[in-house]
C-alpha cells in the first residue's frame, strides 16, 4: 500500500500519521511498520537526554493500523473508525529514535457498529506493547 493509499484510508497526517507501509493484509489482520526518525516533535520532551517513544504514541501506531484494516470494512459507511476503549495495555520494551517498529492488529469480534481487536506492537522481533481496543464508526463531517 502506498503513502497515498494509506492517506486515502485514513484522516490521519503528519506529524500524527504513524504508519509508513503495510507489511501484510487480509480482511481480518494487518501488519504495519514505522521507523522513529531521530527529529520526531516527541523525543523533544521525551526525553531530552534520553529519547524514548512515548507509550501512547505506540499505542497509536497500532490503532491507525487497526483503522486502516477497518477502512476496508467500513468504506461503504463512508464513516472513520474512531478509537473508544485501550484495555489491559502491558508495556514490555523501550523504542528509541531511529527503530522500527512493527503493529499487528487482529479484529477479534464484530458486534453492530463497534470493532473489537487485539493489538501487538514489536521492536528489533522482541514485544514492546501489547493490548485490545474497541473503535466504533463515525461519520465523516
């Protein structure tokens, strides 16, 4: 998948657009990655002299995954999946600058108009995140 189909998929734009390509899709599973560059706006802050990845920022990377898996499901509603519920986020492994990252989301349940998925987020083969999400379909205004 291109830049412009990802962006085509997803509201999503820089500095927040975090996914860079598609590594594998099907109609229930994805596989995306994305390289920390060293001059991202967050290492600022987090930490100066000691940059790491935010954890919400990676949490992140997996839902726009999971929106881009869901935009194929959801392209007739002309709506944008929108996050509603993190649950049982466990944190295992730092991401510095300049690693890539790699989010695999599985949608584990469909009830109406919510999207129940499962969400592993990992660095150089070794788990950094894991977690579920829920989203839920908006309409675009």
């Amino acid at each position: 998948m291109t830049l412009q189909q990802i962006q085509d998929a997803i509201p999503h734009r820089k500095p927040m657009l975090l996914v860079d390509e598609i590594i594998e899709q099907d109609e229930n599973r994805i596989v995306c990655r994305k390289t920390f560059a060293a001059d991202e706006f967050f290492f600022q802050g987090h930490y100066p002299d000691f940059a790491i990845t935010p954890g919400v920022i990676l949490c992140e990377c997996a839902v726009q995954a999971g929106a881009v898996l869901l935009s194929e499901l959801t392209r007739e509603s002309e709506g944008v999946p929108v996050l509603t519920r993190l649950s049982d986020v466990r944190f295992k492994q730092m991401v510095r600058p300049g690693e890539s990252i790699e989010s695999e989301v599985k949608i584990e349940d469909i009830v109406s108009s919510a999207y129940y998925c499962s969400a592993k987020v990992t660095c150089n083969g070794k788990l950094a995140v894991r977690f579920t999400f829920a989203c839920t379909i908006a309409p675009r205004a």
